[in-house]
C-alpha cells in the first residue's frame, strides 16, 4: 500500500507539472523537447557506462536548457532526470567465493558494508552540493 501511495503520488505530482508547464506555457516550441527528449535517453543508458557518470550528468544539462527554450518550465527537466537516476541492488553472490566456514563472517561484513555504501543519488548530490550551495543558490535569489 506504501509504495503504491507512493508512485500515485509521484504519478500525480508529473501530471500536474505537465500540465502547468504544457497548458501556462506562452511560447512553446517543440523541437527543443526533441532534443531534451534524446538528452534523457542519453540519461537513461549512461548507466552503462564504466566510469565517468558524474560528467555525463553534468554535460547533460542540455536537457535542462532545452527545456527552457521550448518555453515549458525546465522543473519538468529535473523531475524527469530525478526519476532516471539508477538505483539498484548489486546481484553478484558475494558469499560463492569463499569457504563455508567463512562465509556466515562475509555476509555480515557484506550486509554492512552494503547498508554503508553510498547510492548515486547519495553520490551526485554531495558532488554538486558545492556548486549548488554557493552558485546557483545565490543567483537564484539574486534573480527573484
């Protein structure tokens, strides 16, 4: 019941987003939310990538400025990034590498180390609390 509550409320708040952003919007164009639309499928499969996730992130603040060019409010940008950062568990068996006798010892140390271990959006938000913080914040309230 939680989680359904939970995606109905994620479902509606997307809807009411889009239509304030589609239906208030004065000047829409909608070849810039073809090109935010191939940024979030860029979004979407960068999870495949080996290294060098943050940067992709970072350069893939297009979606936003496209957005933004369309003329529909570039909120819907963020909550549709929000919605495709991956979050998942690791499947590998950790515990088939090691001996029997070791491995009621290696179960715990993995559980606490996985229940440690720092999700991606755990990850992103402490890489760009910085520039958030003293950037983008203050030319926030500068500008309103």
């Amino acid at each position: 019941m939680r989680v359904f509550l939970l995606a109905l409320a994620v479902v509606d708040g997307i809807g009411a987003l889009s239509i304030i952003a589609l239906v208030y919007t004065e000047n829409f164009t909608p070849l810039p939310l073809l090109i935010a639309a191939a940024g979030l499928v860029g979004v979407y499969f960068k999870r495949y990538l080996r290294s060098g996730r943050g940067r992709v992130y970072a350069s893939l603040a297009i979606v936003w400025l496209a957005f933004l060019a369309s003329g529909v409010h570039p909120t819907l940008a963020g909550v549709a990034m929000a919605l495709l950062v991956p979050v998942y568990r690791p499947t590998a068996p950790i515990c088939a590498y090691f001996p029997p006798v070791a491995q009621h010892r290696v179960r715990r140390a993995a559980a606490n180390s996985l229940r440690e271990s720092i999700s991606i959006n755990e990850c992103l938000q402490s890489a760009y609390a910085p520039y958030v913080a003293y950037v983008i914040l203050p030319l926030f309230a500068l500008v309103n």
